[in-house]
C-alpha cells in the first residue's frame, strides 16, 4: 500500500521473522502518526517454525504454514523492500542494502533468524541447512525429488535437539509415505541422525528422551551418540560388483553413478550417506560481525533487557538473533514471539522520546513435539506427557497464532491526512492537553514540518529544493556517451546532444505516479516502461530526461526518496545505454516519474517497425505475461498474495531490448509494446493501421501468476472500465464474456511485453529464442487474417 504522504521518523525492520511479523500487526491496529516502517527482506513468504515439520511431514500445504509479509506490511502501512540486508552504517543511520541505495533509520530492529554453525565443518558446502528457515523450502522440494525418482536412499540429519528430532521423525513419515503412494518399498529408505552429545535432547527431561528413544527404534531410525561432525566428502561411485560384504550396510553408497556423501566424525567414524540435513546450533549473519556492535561468541547481538543493543540504543534485536545479557534462552521461535509484544511498545516508546520498559520472559517454555505421525511429546522442566490429543492441541495454538497475520480484511480507504498531518495534529492535541507530543521534533525538523504540511506553493515555488536535489544528484553515476556534450556532469540550463551522421532521432515520453511504496523498484519499472516504445521501434536508446513529483516532506526524507527513485531508475537506463541528462523535480500530492527518452536508428529506416506490416497468416507472438494491472488493484485492497506482486514486479522490470532483438532478427514485420490501452487496445491499432484483422486465444495468452484468480474475483484497474469501450471491435464478445481470462484483453500493462507479428514460418525458431533471452512466458497468442467487411477486427477464441 502506498504511504499516503510524508513522514517525520523512520523504523526500519530488518528481516521477517516472528518477532518482526508481530511488531507489523501492532502498528496496523494502532499506527504511530508521522512514522513510516519500513520491512526489507528477501523473501515475501516467510515460514512460521512451529509448523515447519508438520510441513515437511506433509499434513500442510505451503500457505497454511507462511506468513505472507508483503500482504502484511500494506496492511500495515508498512514499506516491503524486497532486498538483502549487507550491512549497517551507523554514523550516518543507514542500511546497506545489496542492491539498492542505503536506507535511512531513526531506529531500526533486527530479526533475521540465524545462520547454520559450519564455519568449522570442512565441505559444509554438501550439506543442506535448515537455517536459515526461509530458505529452505527450494531445498526440501529438491531432496523430494531426489526421492521420489529413488536417487536418494540413506538420509542423515545432523543435530541432536528438538529441531532436529522433529525433523527427522517428519522425513522419515512424509518420505516413506510418498515412496509407498509411488508402489515403491518404503523400507528401502533408510534414516540416521548423528548429534555430538551423550544423548537425545539433552536440553528436556529424561523422560521425554526416553520417549523419543523409543519412537526412533520403533522407526529403526539409527542414532549416532558422542558423533561430533568435522567434516564431509563426496563419496565416489561404485557398482555392486565392487562392493565388499562389509560394505552392504545401511551406511553404504547405493548403486549406479550417483556419488553421495561421506560424515566424518571427530572419533574417526566414518558414515556414507546420499543426502545430510543439518539441524545444529546456528550463529548470527556473518554481516553482523562488520557492523560494530557487541556480539557474543555466536555472533549474536548483544541486548539488554529493553531489546537495545548494548553499544547502540537506536538499534534494537529480537528472535534467534539477539542474545539477552541479563536473561539469556535458548533459540526457539517461542521465545521470539513472545518478544514482539515489548518490542513493538519499545519501539514505540523510543521514538516519542519516552522511558523504555524491560521484557520479562518466562524461565522454560512449553515445548510440544511432534513425532510425524500427529502425535505429540509435551515438555516443560520435569512435565512430560504424550498423545494424540496434544498433537491436535498444537495444530489449534498453530493455526490459530498464523491466523493473525493471513486473515487480512479488505483495506479501507486510506485516510487522505496522511501521518505527516496526523502527526502534527496529534501534537498539537498533545499541546492542548498540556501533555508531550508523540514524536520529539527537533526545532529545525518542526519548522520543516509546519512548512511541509502548510498549503504549497505553484509555479517555480513547487521545485525541490536545491540542496536537497544536488545530494541526491550526488549518489547517481549515469552512464557518459561522447554524444553527451552538456549533461549531468556539467549541469547547464538545458542539455546538448549531438545526432551522429546517417543517424535518426526516434523520441517518445511516459509518466505515472507510483502504484508501490517501494521508490527504487518503482524507478526501475519507470524507466523501462519509458524505453519500451525506443524498443519497440526499432531503435537503439541514447539520453533520458526525467520529470519527478515528490510529496512534501522533510528535506532527510525528500532527498533519500530522490536517490532511492533515481537510483533505481540509472540502474535500468545506464544497462541500455542511455544517458541520463537533466530532468526537472517538483512538488505533488503523490509520487510519479517520468522520462522523455531519445533512440537512434539508422537514417534509412530499414530497422524501423510500425505498427503497421501486418500479413494475413502472419503468427502473433507477445513476449511477456498480462496481468499486471489487476494484480496491483487487488495488491491495493490486500487481495493479492504477495509472491503473485513479487513476479509481477519482476515481470515489469524484464527489459524489452533483447525481446526487441530477436524479433527482428526472426523477421518481424510489426511490433508495438502492450502497455496501458491494454492487450486488445494496441492489437486493434495494429490491425487498423496494417489493414487486417486478428484471431487470438484466450487460452494461450500467457498470464502473471494469480491474475486468472484476481480477475475471476472481480478486480480491475481503474483504466479497465475505458479500454472495455472497445469490446465493440470484438466479433460476438458474449461467447467468451463469462471467461475470467477475458478481462484481461483491456488490463492496462505497465512495462508490459512486445506483441509482434511473425512469418509464420519463423514462429518456432523466434519463441525459442526468446526463451533463451530469459523471456519464459512469450507465446503464440494467435494469427493475423484477412479483413472482412465485417465490423469486428479481433475474434477471440476460448
């Protein structure tokens, strides 16, 4: 969801877990005025530990057991940066990012789980972690492959603790099960688990343990006690005429040209296994260890008993990555939240200036076990007890904690104050009151404040502000051509650029506001939405000249938006080749971009494509998936599941130069971009313009994921209703109205794909191509024919 304007202070939330989950929840049903969150992560679907086995033991699928985080910071007013977190600059409050400018912060939390312990494990390479967790769902998926096309057959899980006993008790019902479901023999699969202690969770009561011991002999699961791991090895091939008698153990490679692994123990024991999951105490994110901060042994942050870092108060941590001085507990997703609660109120409190109060956790926690077959194993201090019943117990504490962050209402209309003025008139109610306000304001920030939320000014009196812009400038590293005579490196009243000889000049101009709160991938999208119709006709970019609207707002907060949008946005020009030379900023209710962007083409047109040169039998190829226009309506209202936005933003990120490459080069006689007259829009002006009409199938249109469910669900873009006016040059639109993919003919694309008409004889060798260029999705969506006297100029098909 878009901020609705500026903002006074800045949160920053590192990273997804169970603590950071709970602090959004509590903004959402109590937003702080004038305070913008800010979410950066690398995953949209973050997994809830708690339900992880029951995952992987198969009795949920994949979003009972995942907290959707981009649904869940629109609905809370929150920014999702889809990035990697790298570092922290804290003399300046900054996030260092992977692949995006730095992100400012007033105070920023960090729960980032943990990373797995094998600095010390020679080829820990071979091994497949479950730390951290979010990461490990591609991996399970592979290994459930490997064993159902019976490539894997001796299974090692490394660890000891609850973790790794739930684990493997999970594997071992889900995989035998599947080999079983497959007429497979079960009993073929072997599982081990090795731990470095004396004995099974060695953290809970011995009759817990006692009861384990007993469900991992009754599953003939080998455990290998006092078996400290060091290293391990790839095990070379063998055949079974090679093998020795001794060899036909449990712990032997298995046949053919697979090569598995080998553990190496720290007592010289050796195990030949196919597959080793690692399940052992893990450490912090090896960034951390740059950042300054006290650490323990781990690598974990430091904190105190108000989640503060030792050394740093503007910098708070929760979850397996915070190690409490005055209360330390052992790393379990419990523990984390339970701290969601204190840390959202100590965030809360810190940033108004006020007093912060100490977390108080509970000594033990209640740990229910499961076995992998919905039994579970309770264990609190000396409690013990087992059963089906605590299984189901668990199944509704689970669902029930997940439900608080999936079951999202509709979003509202969104208060068109916004926080900066609800920020102000809070404080001024403060002042009434004679109470202090909820932010601290320093004297210049209140000035700037009262000026940002104050009625604007017009004309040249709307312009951002010099300083500010020329820092922004500052951060930005356009690309330099020797046509550029006066650019950005020497900015003048205007910028020269020079026409090379044979060379013509191909111009177009695009502008939108934002439809993300995301400033950097929006200026990204921007920008290769702007060089689509460059591409389209043929030509090669040269320069871009930007138009940027800003909201009002402090000059910290105006000038990162600046870097973070043109940053994003130099990106995708400079990888074309066009040279960013001048713009022009100005003040607005909303953001939005634009560029006018100059290409080239040879003089004598031969390269050039039109809209026109349609050819009766003729293939229609699009390069890219349709959806994006009602995938972002239904993201606005919390409707869409965050992974759909995630490819969507992908897809409009896919530049459309190399696309434009190969259908030239496959001998396109016609090529637009489809962008926001929608799908049927730009193909009636190609048929017009080239004298022919279309038949296209609704069933080969290649769609974003989660568009057919949107549509079908009743989203459209507010552009949707204006392009439908053209069903009129459909033939006999009623057969296929009903169809929830019809809608999407008039979705309004931003940097949507090319729609290019092909020889048909050329069709296969071009798709395939295109493919190649990483363009997945191009397809065949149907043929040009011959122009009737009808009216109709497209006949859609089911």
């Amino acid at each position: 969801m878009l901020s609705s304007g500026p903002v006074l202070r800045d949160i920053v939330l590192v990273g997804g877990g169970h603590s950071h989950v709970g602090v959004l929840r509590r903004f959402a049903m109590r937003p702080e005025p004038g305070v913008r969150l800010t979410l950066i992560g690398s995953d949209t679907d973050t997994p809830y530990s708690g339900m992880l086995p029951g995952y992987v033991a198969g009795h949920y699928r994949f979003d009972e057991v995942h907290i959707d985080l981009r649904r869940l910071a629109g609905f809370a007013g929150a920014r999702f940066l889809d990035d990697r977190v790298v570092g922290l600059d804290r003399a300046r409050k900054r996030v260092l990012c992977a692949r995006r400018p730095p992100i400012h912060y007033d105070l920023v939390s960090i729960n980032t789980g943990s990373a797995p312990r094998i600095d010390d494990v020679e080829g820990a390479e071979l091994v497949i972690p479950v730390k951290p967790i979010h990461a490990f769902d591609g991996r399970w998926k592979v290994l459930l492959e490997r064993v159902r096309d019976r490539t894997v057959r001796r299974l090692a899980v490394v660890g000891g603790g609850a973790g790794g006993v739930e684990l493997t008790l999970a594997l071992h019902h889900r995989l035998r099960a599947e080999l079983r479901r497959q007429g497979g023999e079960p009993e073929a699969l072997s599982f081990q688990l090795f731990t470095a202690d004396d004995r099974l969770l060695p953290t809970h009561n011995h009759r817990v343990r006692r009861a384990f011991e007993r469900v991992f002999d009754a599953r003939a699961i080998a455990v290998h006690r006092d078996a400290r791991v060091v290293r391990v090895t790839i095990a070379a091939p063998t055949t079974a005429s090679a093998r020795t008698a001794e060899a036909r153990t449990a712990a032997a490679p298995i046949d053919g040209d697979t090569a598995g692994r080998v553990i190496h123990c720290a007592d010289g024991r050796t195990f030949a296994l196919d597959e080793v999951i690692w399940v052992t105490q893990a450490r912090g994110p090896a960034w951390l260890r740059e950042t300054g901060l006290a650490l323990d042994d781990s690598g974990f942050i430091r904190v105190g008993p108000t989640l503060q870092a030792i050394d740093d108060p503007r910098i708070f941590a929760a979850g397996d990555v915070a190690a409490m001085d005055s209360s330390p507990r052992e790393k379990a997703g419990v523990y984390a939240v339970r701290q969601s609660r204190p840390l959202a109120d100590n965030l809360r409190r810190a940033i108004r200036g006020q007093p912060l109060r100490p977390i108080r956790l509970q000594r033990a926690a209640l740990a229910l076990i499961s076995t992998g077959n919905r039994h579970a194993v309770a264990s609190r201090g000396a409690l013990y007890a087992e059963g089906d019943w605590l299984w189901r117990w668990k199944d509704w504490i689970d669902r029930r904690f997940i439900r608080q962050f999936t079951a999202l209402p509709p979003m509202d209309a969104a208060d068109d104050r916004g926080p900066l003025r609800s920020a102000i008139d809070a404080a001024m109610a403060a002042a009434r009151r004679s109470r202090p306000p909820p932010l601290q304001l320093t004297a210049a920030e209140a000035r700037e404040a009262i000026t940002a939320a104050g009625m604007r000014c017009g004309g040249c009196g709307a312009k951002v502000g010099a300083t500010v812009l020329s820092r922004a400038l500052n951060s930005l590293q356009p690309l330099v051509r020797d046509d550029v005579v006066v650019g950005l490196d020497s900015p003048d009243d205007a910028a020269i650029v020079r026409v090379p000889d044979g060379q013509a000049l191909v111009q177009s101009v695009d502008f939108f506001r934002a439809f993300i709160d995301d400033p950097w991938t929006f200026g990204r999208i921007a920008a290769n939405h702007a060089l689509g119709d460059i591409y389209a006709m043929g030509a090669k970019p040269q320069t871009a000249t930007a138009i940027v609207t800003v909201p009002p707002g402090i000059e910290a907060q105006v000038e990162e938006l600046l870097a973070q949008l043109l940053g994003g946005a130099v990106d995708v020009l400079n990888a074309a080749g066009c040279a960013l030379v001048g713009g022009h900023t100005g003040e607005g209710a909303e953001l939005a971009l634009g560029f006018a962007i100059n290409g080239l083409i040879d003089a004598d047109l031969r390269a050039l494509q039109r809209k026109s040169g349609m050819r009766p039998g003729d293939a229609l190829i699009l390069a890219k998936p349709l959806g994006t226009g009602i995938l972002l309506a239904a993201h606005a209202r919390i409707a869409a599941r965050g992974r759909w936005i995630d490819a969507a933003l992908s897809s409009m990120t896919v530049s459309s130069g190399p696309a434009a490459r190969c259908l030239a080069d496959h001998g396109a006689r016609a090529t637009t971009d489809v962008t926001g007259f929608g799908l049927l829009g730009h193909l009636v002006e190609m048929t017009a313009a080239s004298g022919v009409a279309a038949r296209i199938s609704l069933s080969a249109l290649p769609l974003l994921d989660g568009a057919r469910e949107m549509s079908a669900a009743g989203f459209q873009s507010s552009l949707a209703p204006a392009n439908v006016r053209l069903r009129h040059a459909v033939d006999d639109p009623d057969r296929v109205a009903n169809d929830a993919r019809y809608p999407l003919l008039f979705d309004p694309q931003t940097a949507g794909g090319l729609l290019a008409a092909v020889p048909v004889d050329r069709v296969d060798a071009c798709l395939g191509a295109l493919r190649r260029a990483g363009y997945r999705q191009a397809s065949r969506i149907g043929e040009v024919v011959v122009r009737t006297d009808r009216e109709w100029a497209v006949q859609v098909l089911s």
